[in-house]
C-alpha cells in the first residue's frame, strides 16, 4: 500500500476533482475555465490548500526581512525560553508575528526611500517594492527557527542549577550554535527525499499556507467569504480576539481552570484519588482543562489516526496502566510519594542527591556509591524508557514493512528520472538549487567547533564519542523523519542516545546528556529544516533563501536563548532547583529535571545498573524488541483482512503517547480528544465543504489568541518588562494563590497540587503507602 493510499484516500478522494466545481461561488472571475484541469498533487489535503501559482519576480532577503527576523527572533527566543521554565506549554504566537510584520512591512513599503545602500560589494535596496507573500514567509521561517528554547539550553540549566556550575558565554554560545546546526548539513543530502516526493506532506505547513495566502489576498482567496461574509482576515482577528479575552480568565485570573481536577473533588482528601485524578502529579484520568494552550490546533488538521493513536496510548498508559500500578503498589508505586517523577529514591522513599557520590570533575565515584543504598525510580518513570524503546523499533519497522519496497522505488525514481516530480518540485526548477557542497562545509564546520567545545569546556564526552552521536543520528534520521512527515508525529533518538552513552561512558552524567544532546538535535533539526523547506517548497522560496536565513535564525535564537536563561535562573532558583515550591505553581524546573533524571540514570549510575536484567527494570529493554515485532505483525493482519485497516494502528505513536507525561502535568488528553473527534470525524464527515473552509485559518487563529493573551500577561501582568509591573490576582477558588492560609480554612486541598490535601492532611488511601 503506497503513502497516498494510506494517509489520504479518507482525505475527500472522492472530490479530487472537483474542489473548484463545488465552489464556483468562490472562484475568481478572472481565472480561466481550464484551472479544474491543471495538474496538481496528488495529495487530497494538498490539493485543498495550496496555489499551483508562482511569481519568481518576488525578492526574499529584503532589507526589511534582515530587521523584523533580528527583531521577532529575539523576542520569540525570550519568550519560549521563559516558558521553558513555566508549568504551563505556552508558546511565542508566530500568528502574531505574521500579522505584525505584515502590517509594518506594507507600512514600510510606503514610506521607506527606493535607493539602495552598499555594504561591502554587497547592494541592498531599502525598499524594493511591495511587502510581499515570500517574504512575509520567509521572516515566519527565521523567526521560527529563533523563537525555540534550544535543547542544548538543558545542559546548561542542569549543570547550573544541580551542579552549581556555569559555562562561560563564549563555550555555551558555541555549545548551543553547533547543537543547532548539525543538522543543517544532514537536510541537505536528504531534501530529495523527504522534501520533493509529493507523499511527504509535513502537515504542519498547510495551515501555515492558508494563512499566509488569506493574509496577502492571493489567488483563490481574494473572493472567498466566511460566515456572514466575512474574509478571511476579518473572520481571524474576531475568533482571534474572543480567544484572547477569555485565556485571560484560566492563564492569569483562574489558573485551577488549566488542571480541572474535577473528579478530585469527590473525595479530595484521599490519597489514591490525588494520584489518580490529580493532571500536575498523577494521571489526570478524566482531566478537563479550559484552555486552548493545553489542545492547541495541530487537534483540528492532523490526521484522524495519528491523534487516535497518541491520545489513545496516553489513555492507556495514564488511565488503566498507571491505576494498576499503584493501587496495587507493584515496585513500591506508593513509597515515591507521588507516581509520576523523573527524580530518583533511595529504596525508603527519600530523594537521591548524586552529588554526595560525585568527584571533583562531575564522575562517578563507584566505589562510595555501590557501598550505600540502591537506588531506585518510580515505576511509571521506568515505563517511560519502555516505552521510548518500542516507538524507536516500531518507528523504523512500520516504514520498513509497510513502505519499504516504495521507499526504494522512491530512491531509484528520484535518481534516475524525473517523472515523479509533482507541480510544485516542477516550479520550484526556476531557483538555482542550494549546492550540495554548501552542506557539506558547513556541517564540516560545525562538526569541528562541537569537538573543540566538547575537549575545552568540560563536557566529559572524548571526540570519538561525539561521532559516534552524529554517526547515530545519520543511521535514524530518515525513518523518523519519513514518519513525520507521513503522519505529523514521530519518536526522538533521546532515549537511545543515552543509553549508548551510558554503556560508552558510565558514571559521567555530563558526557551523557552532551551526547544525547548532540545524537537527538542532530536529527531533530534536521527534521525542523527539513519541514522548514517543505514550507519554503509550498510558498516557492528560493532554495538559498532558505539557507541562510534557516542559519541566521540559528544564531539569533542562541544568544537571546542564552541571555534569558541566565536572567531567570539568577531571579527563580530556589523555585526551579526544587529547594522551594513556588505558592502559585506557575515556575518550575520540571523539564530540566526530566533532563537530569536521565543523565543520572544513563550517565552517572550507568544503564548496567539501573537496568540490570536482573533487576526491577530489567524489562526496559524488551521495549525494542516489542517495538520491531508488532508492526509486521500487523502487516500480515492487513494483508489477511485488508478492509481492516491494521496499518492505522501505528504502534510508535501509540507508544510515543503512552510516554508522554513522564513528569507529571498530564493535562489535555480528553478535551483535545474530544476537539479532534469533533474536527477530524464528525465534521469530517458530515459537512465536509466546512472543514476544508474552516479549519486552517480557525486553528490560526485560535492559537494566536492564546498565544497573544501569554505574551501580554508576560510583559504586562507578570513582571516581564519590570517587577513593578508584577501584578497578583486576589485569592479565590479558582487561582490556589497561598489557598492554604486562613482565608481556606475548610479548603487545604486547594493547594499548589490543585488536586488533594495540603501538607499531607490525607484521610483515605495514604494507609496503604
């Protein structure tokens, strides 16, 4: 069964050929009869969204492009870094970035002078014409690769906050440069394959295009009306602006409404119902949560089946695996305290320190350890890495066993002949292409400077162990990619790279996560470009537009990446290295001690330790060998029963969504299954011409409402310009500020944990423990 038979013929096959027919009210008059008749994609989803139009005359790398790109990525970088160390996933609305640059782009077109400037041989005009669609998308692309918490940032938190020990700015921006980059390189040898077969339909991009083309009015889009008729814009900044209003209520004035605990509050002072129920430490089994941040709008156009599959293995994992664990108390579930935590325990249930077992240069010393007490994780954490292991396997078995001989006809096509270039790789013939040596020094390049930091700076991982992380990430990069791109998930190589490590270098946790770093960002960026060019692929970007502003993205993003870390590590300490709880539960370290928690367990303790076969997590490792065996499994039932679809029930992402809240804050799985069963089913199915006209530019606009509604209360409410501007919502039933003072006597469960009694003031469950 080929790409397009399995991830699209439900996408409105049957009205392939007639999207223009169905809406002849909406076509512009100007166009010519044949456009029902011009070639297209052979992709349903693509055919419904994206011109077959191209105007090569259009610049890129305008003057105004090197300003807003400078300007938004620093402030993305800020931003997404400062969320970094929130509890709640908000996010830098790149919407609004559009929007803004959009409107001071045409402002500029107008009032800036024609002439040109020279700097260097190099000649720039001010104002080279109008403030075009390629360029507005262009910023979006250099903003986007700015506006991230780079994963390298890990490391540094780590080290700083568990070690008590900073990188000095030149080592950390060269750590976290490279990390970036490596990647870059490895999208360039795989773009043929993963970006110009038309069956790689990187999903995200299309709601990116929709929008990008209602917002310049082009094409088709210039007389289509919305509800009331409304254009698009219009019909985006009302859903834009009622979604702002009302993330105000459960981001600042009523944060219990992001963890609707509402099952808790049958019985709030018992134990097993805390750990069940509770969505900020245990399972969040029927969890409600009222805002768009924890649903966000990939919910409304990712595939049926990709979501199914993640939320239905996060059901099972949190909802039925979990409650069986710990009601039954198998591996002492109860003596943690809590069943979901990345840190490790002594066998009694109190906190591991490692630093008591640590020598002067951050190694194991295995002699003091091996004399004290084992250590030991929760059993769903150790799941977690079960997990992991089966995505991996199944990751590259699913593509081997159901796309294998199709992936190797794609190989030989796209070598030897070019009749299975689509439209849109025949357009794009008119750009010169990025050269393949291009790629190659500056992967060369990068490769270099990450061995000189990692020999300079005291990571602890040797020069050949940092090959071997690149050499891992090469081996893994096209199954995971192909698989994103396919279904709109994928597994990471985090887990495997820390486990290599962890038999190549025991008992160093800083090599460990410097290694892991290095193997998963690898291939993680070179997805992100790889996306990147699919978008740049969809809206006719020239090539070598794309790579430089992909690098200079890079590098904005580093240093404000850098520069805000260190501010808001130096200002919340106490509340991100866990020594005090923050009363309001909005900082926390969570996702650095997530990242810790692994170095310890592959990198100090080693996996030999820890995963003994012998041991209470000897398991762990069977996860690979599920993984490579379920999916041809599965093959064979489909080709048993092929009416049956067995090729749906894609076994890593089912598994990526059993492994998806190892640290707890498992909020969101039943009201973004229920928006997904709405949006991908029902109206799917029942009102078909709503969905396609809908959906993108709904999903836009609902995520810059909420995105725009962070950003304000960042700046404005939350201290971000200045302390003074820091303002406090009085206590009340839905915000659990200081819930435990005398102003809720009768209400101690209204704490940090927004689900359970305060200060361990149990009553029913806690006996078991």
């Amino acid at each position: 069964m080929s790409f397009a038979q399995e991830y699209s013929d439900e996408k409105v096959v049957e009205e392939s050929n007639k999207f223009y027919a169905d809406e002849k009210a909406e076509v512009p008059q100007d166009l010519p009869l044949e456009e029902e008749e011009i070639e297209n994609s052979k992709i349903e989803a693509v055919r419904l969204v994206i011109p077959v139009t191209d105007d090569p005359s259009l610049p890129v790398l305008t003057f105004r492009f090197w300003i807003f790109s400078l300007f938004f990525g620093a402030i993305g970088a800020i931003i997404n870094q400062y969320y970094y160390f929130r509890t709640t996933s908000g996010t830098f609305p790149m919407f609004f970035v559009n929007f803004a640059t959009y409107a001071m782009g045409t402002a500029l077109a107008r009032i800036l002078p024609t002439r040109s400037f020279t700097i260097g041989g190099f000649s720039m005009s001010l104002n080279p014409g109008p403030f075009n669609v390629k360029e507005n998308a262009m910023i979006y692309i250099a903003v986007g690769t700015a506006a991230g918490s780079a994963y390298a940032i890990d490391i540094l938190v780590c080290t700083d906050l568990y070690l008590n020990e900073r990188m000095n700015a030149l080592g950390a921006l060269i750590l976290l440069i490279t990390t970036q980059c490596l990647g870059y390189g490895m999208a360039g040898m795989l773009r043929k394959y993963l970006v110009y077969p038309a069956e790689m339909v990187w999903w995200g991009n299309l709601v990116q295009v929709v929008f990008f083309n209602a917002l310049h009015n082009t094409d088709e889009f210039k007389a289509k009306r919305m509800v009331r008729g409304w254009s698009y814009m219009k019909f985006f900044w009302v859903v834009c602006g009622i979604t702002f209003l009302w993330e105000l209520i459960p981001q600042w004035v009523g944060p219990g409404l992001v963890y609707f605990d509402w099952i808790c509050w049958i019985k709030p002072f018992n134990f097993d119902f805390w750990a069940l129920f509770s969505s900020t430490a245990g399972g969040g089994i029927m969890s409600l949560s009222w805002t768009w941040t924890s649903i966000n709008g990939a919910t409304l156009w990712t595939p049926l089946y990709s979501q199914l599959c993640s939320y239905g293995g996060a059901i099972l994992s949190y909802w039925i695996v979990l409650p069986a664990l710990w009601l039954t108390n198998t591996l002492n579930a109860k003596t943690y305290g809590v069943p979901l935590s990345s840190h490790l325990f002594y066998g009694n249930g109190s906190s591991f320190d490692v630093t008591a077992y640590l020598e002067s240069d951050n190694t194991l010393n295995e002699a003091k350890y091996d004399a004290g007490p084992p250590v030991s994780m929760t059993p769903m954490y150790a799941l977690n890495f079960f997990y992991s292991f089966i995505s991996l396997g199944a990751c590259v078995a699913h593509i081997a066993v159901f796309h294998g001989r199709e992936v190797l006809d794609t190989f030989r096509s796209i070598s030897h002949t070019r009749n299975t270039e689509d439209i849109h790789t025949k357009l794009m013939k008119v750009y010169p292409e990025v050269p393949q040596w291009w790629y190659a020094v500056f992967y060369v390049v990068m490769l270099a400077l990450s061995i000189v930091v990692c020999e300079c700076y005291g990571l602890q991982l040797p020069w050949w162990g940092l090959l071997v992380a690149v050499i891992i990430g090469w081996a893994l990069t096209f199954p995971i990619c192909a698989l994103t791109a396919i279904t709109g998930n994928g597994p990471g190589l985090n887990v495997i790279t820390e486990l290599i490590c962890g038999y190549m270098l025991p008992g160093k946790p800083i090599a460990n996560m410097t290694f892991k770093c290095y193997g998963y960002m690898a291939m993680y960026q070179c997805l992100s470009l790889l996306s990147d060019l699919k978008l740049g692929h969809y809206m006719k970007i020239p090539p070598r537009a794309m790579f430089v502003g992909q690098v200079w993205g890079t590098i904005v993003g580093a240093v404000f990446n850098y520069f805000t870390m260190i501010i808001i590590i130096n200002a919340r300490r106490p509340y991100l290295n866990g020594t005090e709880a923050d009363p309001n539960g909005l900082w926390s370290g969570y996702q650095s001690d997530i990242y810790w928690g692994s170095a310890l367990i592959f990198g100090a303790l080693g996996p030999k330790r820890m995963f003994d076969p012998h041991g209470s997590y000897g398991f762990v490792f069977w996860g690979f060998l599920l993984g490579v065996v379920l999916p041809p499994m599965l093959w064979a039932l489909n080709k048993k029963f092929p009416s049956s679809k067995w090729q749906k029930f894609n076994v890593a992402l089912i598994a990526g969504g059993m492994s998806s809240f190892p640290n707890g804050y498992a909020i969101g799985i039943l009201p973004s299954l229920i928006v997904c069963v709405i949006f991908q089913w029902f109206i799917w199915k029942y009102n078909r011409s709503w969905w396609k006209k809908y959906t993108f530019i709904l999903s836009a606009s609902l995520d810059t409402g909420a995105a725009l509604t962070g950003l304000m209360i960042f700046f404005f409410l939350g201290g971000g310009v200045s302390p003074k501007l820091s303002v406090e919502v009085p206590s009340w039933w839905f915000n659990h500020y200081n819930a435990t003072d005398e102003n809720f006597p009768n209400y101690p469960y209204l704490d940090v944990n927004h689900c359970g009694a305060a200060d361990g003031l149990w009553t029913g469950g806690i006996t078991d423990k």
